[in-house]
C-alpha cells in the first residue's frame, strides 16, 4: 500500500491525458461558452451597501475586469463532470455499457432525478443516510452481501485523472477560441474534490493558476477551513443547496488541493449568493445549471478577496476565467421549491 | 396603397437574404443543437393510455422517427428572434444603438424580465391592456402625443424578412453539420407570424416544408382555426401560458401562412402539453426556454396527425425536423408559478 502523499506525486498532466485517451469515445466534448452581460455583471463593482453584513464590509469595493469562459459540463452526458470518472449515473452508464452489474449507494436525499436517472440505466439503488459515514456502512454492507468492488466517488487516482480531461478540453477550446492570449485562472466546485485535483493536475506545469470554491453553509466549506488550519477535514455534515458538495475531500485530493503549487486557494460563498448566482445562470445565459454547479462563479461575483486579487494582479487588461459548471440535474420542482 | 396580397408578392428569399446583410452584424448567429434524448423521447409512440381524453382516443398510437434540430433563438440577443426585426426590447436596443428616443407599449400583464429587458435600453414603456384591440387605441394616443412613426409588431414586409433570417442561419447551419441529409421540415411558433412567414418566404423555392404551432387555449389558436374555416381571425382573447403567442396573425403574415405552397400545416397544443414539453427542454437539454418557444417541439412530441405525417412521408429513415426555439424571457419565479 502506498500513502496518498505517494500516489498524488503520479499525477501528472500525463496521466490525464492518458485518461483522456480512453474516456474520449465515452464523453461529450462539451462546450466553452461566453456571455457578454455575464461579463459586464462580473466587472462592475458590488455597491459598498451590499457588503454590509458580510466580512467584506467597509472595504472599498474591488474593480476587478472578467472575460469569463463556462465550460458547460452541465451538458455532458448524464448531465454533470462525472461522466468523466464516476459516480451514480455515470458508474450506471459505465456498467450498462460493459453489461456489468451495478449497486449504487445514494443518500435517500438526493435530487428524485438523479435517483430516476441512475435507475434508468438498470442499476440497483440503495439508499443510505447523507453523511458519508451513514454512507460508506451502506457500502460495507453491499460489499460484505454481493463481494461487489468498491468504486469510489471521487478518492481515486483514476477517477481524478478522468476529471482532470475538463481542463484538457477546456484548455484546447479556449485556446481555439481566444487565439491570442493566457487564461488566467480556472476555479471549480470542490466536494470531494476529484473534479478541482483532476483540474490542477492538467495545469501544474502551466501557468494558469487553479482555484476551488465551496457553500459555505453548516461548515459545508471543509476544504478551506481545512487549508487555513493547516489539516484535513474528515467529517462534514451539512444540508447545503449545493448537494453535490456535501462531502469531505478525499485524502488523494487534499494532497493535491493542499499543495500551494497546484491549487491556490479556495473560497466560500452563501446559500443567498449561489441561488443570486443560479438566477443570473438562468435568467441571462438561459442554460440550466444545478446550485453546485455555480460556486465558482458565485466567488467570482461576490467574493470581494477573490475580486481584489483579479483587480490588482489583472489591472486594466483583467483576468480570462474559466469557470466549470459542473452540472445540471436539477427539476422543474426544485427550481420551484428555491424560487417559488 | 398596395393590399396584403400583393405585397406578399415581394416576400422572396432573395428579399430575406438582403435583409440578413443589413442586421448581421447586430444579431448573434445562434446555435443549431441536437439532443438524443429528446430525439428517442420523439421517437417512441405514445401510450394509447396517454391519447385517451384526447382527439386521437382509440387511434393506433403513430410510430415517427425524428433527428430533431434545434435553432436555439432564446439564445439570441434581448433572448429572443425578435432582435432580428423587433420588438420592445428589441426596438429599445435598436434606438438606443442609434440614439432615437423609443416609447414601448407593452400589455401590463407582461412579464416583468421582459419590462424590465425593455426599460434597461432605455426605452419609456406604456402600458395597455392584453388584448391587440387594447394595445392599439394606446398606441394611437402615443402616437398622436408625441408624433412617433409606429414600428408595428409583426405585420410588417421587413419585420419579416428579419425575421425569416433564422431560417437562412438554420439551412446554412444544418447543412455544415449534417454533411449529405435533406432538412425534410421547420417548425415554428405562430403568434402575429412574422417568424413563421419569414420562414416560409425563406423556404419558398426549397423543398423543405414549413409547418406553424399555436397554443390551443382559450381560441389562441386563431390561425389554425383560420386556415378551417378558410377566413383569418382577426379578434384574439387570451390568456395562455405561451404569452408571447396570444395576438391574431397580422394581415401581410395570413397571406403567407395561407398559402399552402409555402406553409403546410399549423397544429395547435394544449398548456398542459405546453408545460411537459417545458419540463423536458429544461431538465433533460438544460436549457432555460419560454412557454411559447416549445410549442412546435409539442407538436412533434404530442399531435398524432403531424406524427402519422412524419411516419408516413419518412418511414423507416423519418424526418430531420429543424425546430425553432423563439425565446427565453422567463424568470424563476415564473418557472416556480408554473411548477410549484
């Protein structure tokens, strides 16, 4: 058995691509798109009253310039990144198409369409509670009853590479549409953070800079606390709207997350601030994103840190931005039940 | 003064070609998307269940085959075709691009995106009531007030062929996907009609057929019910949930849509129809569309008659169908009123 510490030194941009090499007939290359009125919002400076009540408040509002680029995994097959590795849809899908048979453990939470649509793909749902405690007894469980083997959602080293192909992709498409110019940053949702290690592996010998973002509701931001105490999280328990981020970071993914040259830093946003954020998503790019999917958008609208590095290190050229939604199962009924 | 009917002689492909070269650079060439699952969902007969309570009970449910295309006109600038010939927020943009003083009058019960899109060009918005009766003695006061020249709606030579241009992108973009393949038939909303005659007039001399969808409720349905009794409606009173969709077809755009050289067939669907197909473009395309914008994809998914049409002209091969998605000027909440 090696250490995580041991196993993160092998990921590398290699091996993404490697990942890539296979997983390419499997995906959608989705695509990179832009928004003018996304841009402006982005770029004009938040009113000194709507920092009243948060910690930015009495600071001078920062005049950060945005060009920015959503990679729309939202529209990816299964309708979220995790095509790309794992996990519930996307491990049903995997298992369909390879005639495997598939037990998938969820949290009796989750959102009804991502029960209905791992269900489609003839996989066995097994509930569990929502923390991942409740849900890894399930697992044991599973495992002692069928001698099935453990896919995990997102503490893999393949699963990581598998997710780390957005920024390869991403990357290609941005340079194919932008062709004279750097992209600045990259920031992603961080659950169990698959998604933002895969991310910053592709670009840790590049000079675009990798940054993750979280809800901050009931702790849900364990990754940043966790980098601020200097030591991992284990447990989270939260009921965050962000749903696909209600989970601790995985021990391969801290290695790599916690790794100043890889990723750095990560920031919080509000539950007020991701819905604002999934309304603009809605309302102005008319493209379906669920709360998760927003988080990195929502730091880069609301988050006055966040705004204050882009202001002073992009100057009055401004920063290229690649923001990754990172999915859209949502329903008609939550969109409701959050703005209803 | 010439009439309708010999105006309508002018409408060609030609004069809608001219017309694109005068508001190209000011008009977003919007996608042409597909979607699988929405072509499977096309695809597969309808219960006889599900026909029951309809005007197709005890028929053999028809067996279609569809590769659906979707012109994706809510992605448009102002979210909506309009911007390519008007109105209110388009209008406004056009004023303010030209910095010409603009008065909107918009029915109250519009929806507050679209008010609120139309003020922030800065247009003065009027309101009227909802009907086009209503709307009309509004504008004849403005126009008495303040000498303003009317830009009327729809019933307008080069309000057509503006809005015709969505056609000419959607053959041009059809054709660069979709290397050898005919595009057999569009289908498109029908409200006032300036976008389903100026499909028509683009589609004149090609053997693509053209087809029109209404909402049903409340006798919204003014033009089919029209081309039945072979006289046009010119009263409207409705409140259906397709709002964009509830004035009379204008005279200029009958004399079109009357003609069955040009446009074969208009079929009207139900709200509830309206809402299932709403649900199905959010949660399964991801995209953020207008009650109005999916009534032609209704028609596809749900009326037997153009169903039986697609099985029995496309057989084993079916039809490629372009569908035009005309807008995306919802909000939340609306979304929350409709599903909550």
């Amino acid at each position: 058995m090696t250490t995580p510490a041991e196993r993160a030194q092998l990921l590398t941009p290699a091996a993404v691509q490697a990942a890539y090499g296979l997983i390419q007939p499997y995906v959608h290359r989705t695509p990179l798109l832009t928004c003018k009125t996304l841009d402006s919002i982005a770029s004009t400076p938040q009113s000194s009253e709507s920092l009243v009540g948060t910690p930015f408040e009495g600071q001078t509002p920062a005049r950060p310039k945005f060009r920015l680029f959503f990679k729309c995994e939202n529209l990816q097959r299964i309708g979220a990144f995790k095509a790309r590795g794992n996990h519930a849809q996307a491990l049903a899908l995997a298992a369909s198409t390879l005639h495997i048979p598939a037990h998938i453990v969820m949290p009796s939470i989750s959102t009804s369409s991502k029960i209905a649509g791992t269900r489609s793909y003839g996989a066995e749902v097994i509930f569990s509670g929502s923390t991942s405690v409740e849900r890894e007894a399930v697992v044991a469980e599973v495992q002692a009853k069928t001698g099935a083997i453990l896919i995990p959602p997102y503490d893999d080293f393949n699963i990581i590479c598998g997710q780390g192909t957005t920024a390869l992709e991403l990357e290609a498409q941005y340079t194919e549409q932008v062709r004279s110019g750097t992209l600045d940053a990259v920031i992603t949702p961080v659950g169990g953070g698959g998604l933002n290690s895969g991310v910053a592996t592709f670009f840790s010998d590049k000079s675009t800079r990798v940054f993750g973002a979280e809800p901050a509701f009931e702790g849900a931001d364990d990754c940043r606390r966790g980098l601020q105490a200097g030591e991992r999280v284990p447990k989270v328990s939260t009921l965050t709207i962000a749903d696909g981020l209600r989970t601790p970071v995985g021990l391969l993914n801290w290695e790599v997350i916690s790794n100043k040259r890889k990723v750095e830093g990560v920031f919080a946003v509000t539950e007020e601030q991701i819905k604002a954020t999934m309304r603009l998503v809605l309302e102005r790019m008319k493209v379906v994103v669920e709360p998760s999917a927003v988080v990195g958008l929502a730091v880069c609208l609301f988050d006055e840190d966040f705004r204050k590095r882009v202001e002073q290190e992009g100057g009055e050229t401004g920063w290229d931005v690649a923001v990754v939604f990172s999915g859209g199962n949502t329903t008609v009924e939550a969109i409701a039940k959050l703005f209803g």
